[in-house]
C-alpha cells in the first residue's frame, strides 16, 4: 500500500536505529501517548531495539480505556429504554460496566449494533424512523470531527431521531494534567499523528515551552516512530526543546482548518471524566446549544446507580504511566482478552491487550 | 482508535467520494476535507477523509531518509 509499504523498509529503520544509537547518550523516559504507537512499538519490537538508556511508557491515548465507568453506565442504561438502538464502535460493546456491559444487554434484548462509522449510525437513523439512534461518541480530536459531520449531516437530511452521547476526549488537556500530577517524568513525547493530522502540531508548544519536554509528532509505521524518537533524542541532547512534526505527509502545523471549524461549530469544550484521572476540566467535549437536539444526554432520562470499578484492575494507574500491565495481578491470570476485566485488555489498543498479544512470552 | 489508513480517491459525488484502499472500493465521506481533488490520496479514519496526504512532503522525507542511509 503506498504511503505505508515505504515506511516499512527495513534498512531504513536500521539506519536511524543506528543514529539514535549513536547520538542519545543520556538515560531519558520516553511516552508515546497514543494507544496506537503502543501497538505497533511492540508489533516491530521497536523498544528491544532502541538503547538501553531509552526507556519508553505508554499513555492514556485510547479512548475506549479512558472512557469513564459512569459513562459506560450510562450507554448501558440507555441501551434499556424502549425504542432504542444503540450505534457503537466495535471495542466499547466489550467493555464491562459496573454491573453489565453492552454486549450483555444485547444478549438480553436490547439492540444494540456495532457499527464502522458515525455515518453509518445516520443511515441506520433514517433506515429505522420509528426508533430512537443512539450513537456512543467516542474518541479523541482524530473522531470528533467525524461526529460533528454526522450531526451536520443528520440536520441537513432532517433525521430526528439521531442522538449521540458525547463523551470525546480532547488531548492536550489530558497531557498537561498528566504533566501536574506529576507522578511521572518525562523527557520526551511522542505525539499523536492522527490526532495533530485534525489539530496541527501548535497546540502541543506549551509542553516544550512550559514544561521543557521535548515533543514529536509521529506517524505510526516503525520508520515514522523511529523518526519521531530519534527528533526527540537530537531535541534531548541539544536541550533544545520544541514540537516537531515527524509526519509530515500526513500532519500540517494548522492541521485541518475545515475540520477544526465544523467540530467548533457543533460542539463546546467541556470538563470530562476520565477512567483512572477524574473530572478533568476542558478536556472534553458537549454539544452545542444549537444542537442540543441530538444531545442523547439532554434528551433521554438516564437513571444509573452508583458505579464502581472491578475490584483488582489498575487500568487507571496503567493510563496514568505509573504503572505496567505486568504490575496487575490480574493480567493473563484472571483478565484476558477473551475475559477482560478492564478496558485496557479489551480495546485492541489498550496497554493490556499490547503485551499481551506482542509481550515477550506474557500472553498467548 | 484513532487508526486511518491511506485511500486514493477515484471519483467525488457532492460530500461522498468513491476511495480506493489498497484494491478494496467504498465510499466515504469527505465533508472534512472539502477541498480534496480525484487522485488524492486522503487520511480514512472510520468512513471519513480527515486530511489530504501531502505527497511532495511524502517524497522529501523518503529523500531525506535515503540519504542519510547512503550517508553512513
């Protein structure tokens, strides 16, 4: 496939494996925020080959694992009202709730669809008039346009029975208080390239700025991870700190204006709580005013008890950096990903489900 | 979550484009990139072109990479 095959090249990445060899000297702590550098660093066995000295910690970039139990709660009580269908990605269907999860409800006679895209969540609404359509909105700034295109596409089609729950994650918020707590020091982050292709690498300055870590978008074959580790090892070593964009085809400084205008125009920044951190202030996004309408928060009496997470799982600490799935008592012996007791070990991007499948000898 | 794969875009009718992905047909949505043109590669993340992919710069980092490999 173009544009991936390239950045696959094996002599390539010995190459700047070699470089990053030579030049990184100093002991440093890497994070790759995003659930899907983790996989593919583990996929290509990218930190057995980097230098001892580089040490690299993956973040809370998977918006299935940071999606708050209450929240979940909440798609779980919603999924019960009559006329209802839920629209959801794939991994969230899996998650355990406090007491269920969607899959199970659907196994008790709630209808709930798994579904590829927002859009396909608008066709089932116009395919289905005399049902309700709940979409379970997820992800970071990567997903949010798209669902913000959904709603715009819904009103403009005159579809009314088209909800979404939104629980977006906005991505800097999320570093900068990863940042304050400071229960992990970082010298070096690898930024997410999907996210930044919709927000540009400008919103990211503050970390080198402020915080005088060292920050590199990345792109998500082994060549681009090894380009952006081996930008934040020269950053590193000339104390030289800034955000670089190690994946240019793909990411613009300004990211993309249009998609950036039509998420501002159908949603507003709002606090957010996420599994393991808390309520977060502006880390998230609701729907506008305008379109509060489609708001399945403002539209629907949402009755949920009080939640709790599994006794034992330390997903949250796992996305806050301070710990490993190899911590977890749990892991590979009670959760798997055939029997996940967290959302880590259920999205296919989550720290668990990574070393498990890809770990030395951890899982299966 | 935040996967999207490169797609080529083989014909455009209003805000749905019909995209080539390594063999594989289907039509997406390219409201987030209304300025996208037959031929170009997009940036498709569930069902929708979130950028267009910059090929000058695809090349220049391709140079960039060869040449320090033939530099060493």
């Amino acid at each position: 496939m173009k544009f991936v095959e390239e950045y696959r090249d094996p002599e390539l990445a010995k190459k700047l494996l070699e470089r990053i060899h030579r030049r990184s000297t100093r002991r440093i702590r890497l994070m790759e925020f995003c659930g899907g550098h983790t996989v593919s660093i583990f996929k290509h066995g990218i930190r057995q080959l980097l230098p001892q000295n580089i040490e690299m910690l993956s973040g809370p970039g998977c918006p299935v694992c940071v999606t708050a139990i209450a929240d979940l709660d909440k798609a779980i009580a919603l999924s019960r009202l009559p006329g209802v269908i839920i629209a959801s990605f794939g991994d969230m269907v899996r998650v355990p709730g406090s007491r269920s999860s969607l899959q199970q409800v659907k196994a008790e006679g709630s209808d709930v669809r798994v579904v590829y895209s927002a859009q396909d969540a608008v066709y089932l609404a116009r395919d289905n008039p005399d049902k309700s359509i709940i979409f379970i909105g997820i992800g970071f700034e990567t997903t949010a346009p798209t669902v913000a295109a959904s709603i715009l596409q819904a009103e403009q089609e005159g579809i009314d029975n088209y909800y979404t729950l939104s629980l977006h994650k906005l991505c800097p918020p999320i570093m900068k208080a990863i940042l304050d707590m400071g229960e992990v020091e970082l010298n070096g982050i690898i930024c997410p390239g999907h996210v930044s292709s919709i927000i540009g690498s400008y919103p990211y300055r503050f970390i080198a700025d402020d915080y005088h870590i060292a920050c590199a978008v990345s792109g998500f074959e082994p060549v681009d991870i090894l380009l952006g580790v081996d930008s934040l090892v020269e950053q590193i070593e000339k104390e030289e700190y800034k955000v670089e964009i190690a994946y240019r085809r793909g990411v613009k400084p300004e990211g993309n204006p249009p998609a950036l205008k039509l998420m501002e125009a159908v949603f507003e920044v709002s606090e957010a709580d996420w599994r393991g951190i808390g309520i977060v202030p502006a880390s998230g996004l609701r729907l506008r005013e305008r379109y509060r309408r489609f708001d399945a928060e403002a539209n629907f009496d949402i009755k949920t008890e009080p939640s709790h997470e599994a006794k034992g799982c330390i997903c949250g600490s796992i996305l806050r950096g301070i710990n490993t799935p190899l911590d977890c008592r749990l892991f590979c012996k009670i959760c798997t990903p055939e029997h996940p007791i967290g959302p880590c070990m259920v999205s296919s991007e989550g720290s668990c489900a990574t070393y498990f499948h890809y770990g030395d000898g951890y899982g299966g | 979550m935040c996967l999207a794969i490169p797609a080529l875009v083989k014909s455009i009718d209003g805000y749905l484009a019909e995209v080539d992905i390594d063999g594989v047909t289907r039509q997406v949505s390219i409201q987030l990139t209304p300025d996208v043109k037959v031929g170009d590669y997009v940036l498709l993340h569930t069902g929708y072109a979130i950028n267009v992919i910059d090929e000058v710069e695809a090349e220049e980092t391709l140079k960039i990479l060869k040449e320090l490999s033939q530099a060493q």
